[in-house]
C-alpha cells in the first residue's frame, strides 16, 4: 500500500513537472481541436434565432390587437435610466377582467414636441362586473430610448376620460 501510495505521487509530479505534456496527445485536454469561426452565408431577411415552422405547427397570422383605452389615467412617472427613460402609468379601468394592458404610441403630427400615447386594455367578452377599485387598477410600462426622447419636451397619455402630461426636463 505504502509503495503504491509513494509510485502515484512520484508519477504525478512527473507528469505535471513536464512541459511537453501540455502540448502532446497524451494529455486530454488536447484530444478535440480548438474552436474556430467560420462565415455562414447571410439570409436576406431571416432571423436564425425564430425557427421557421411549417406544416400543422406553422404559425399563424398575428391577430391584431383589439384593445379599448381604459377609463381614467390616474398617475403618470417618467423614470430616467440609462440608454432613455421609462414611461410609467397607473390607471382605473371601468371594470374587472382587464388583460394585455399596453402602451400604445399615436400619431400626432401636430406637435412635433410632444409624444403621444393611449393606455389600452381587452376585456373578457360577456363579463360586466365593476367590483372595487383596487381590483380595477392597472399598471404598464414602456421603455422609450434617448433617441426617441430627442426633441420631446412632454409626454402625454390618454384613456377615455383623461389623459396626464409629464415634461422632461
């Protein structure tokens, strides 16, 4: 046991006080070759991380979206981050069930200073229920980058009653 124990180490510290091990077939590290880049040829207007389906799974159309703008806009918060700003806003919809809440940019070329949006919600069909407050507030978010902001001096966002204006200084 003790001769065994003593052949392992002296084996060892040979094998590792080589230099030319490091570089020969015998140590593993050196069965696979290096990774190497190579150039595929580029696809015009493909994306190689969304996956191109077809057959029974292939992807159907996007249904366009078919939100009403919520009732009241009760806050709106413009957070600076790096890269732009975050447009933050919290609202009350007229009644329960509200779902895919989103932040959608109009289109105004009247006021080339201003920037535009409507908060609009969808809502289950058939459902009427207004219930609490609490259970009818809404919160989104949108991220706006410096380059959009330039040349903005307010933000506004509309619902269906109102709409909140925020200035960025």
């Amino acid at each position: 046991m003790r001769t065994s124990i003593i052949l392992l180490l002296t084996a060892t510290l040979t094998l590792s006080a080589c230099g030319a091990v490091r570089d020969s077939r015998i140590n593993p590290f050196n069965w696979f070759g290096n990774s190497r880049a190579e150039r595929l040829p580029a696809d015009a207007n493909t994306n190689p991380l969304i996956p191109e389906r077809s057959g029974v799974f292939a992807r159907r159309p996007e249904a366009p979206y078919a939100g009403v703008p919520v009732a009241v806009i009760d806050d709106l918060a413009i957070e600076r981050s790096p890269g732009g700003a975050i447009i933050r806003v919290r609202a009350t919809a007229a009644r329960q069930g509200a779902h895919e809440v989103r932040l959608i940019e109009e289109e105004d070329e009247s006021d080339a200073t201003t920037l535009t949006y409507t908060l609009k919600a969808q809502f289950p069909q058939g459902q009427r229920r207004v219930g609490p407050k609490t259970s009818r507030e809404l919160t989104a978010a949108r991220f706006v980058t410096s380059n959009d902001l330039e040349g903005i001096r307010t933000i506004r966002v509309k619902g269906a009653r109102n709409a909140r204006v925020s200035s960025l200084r």
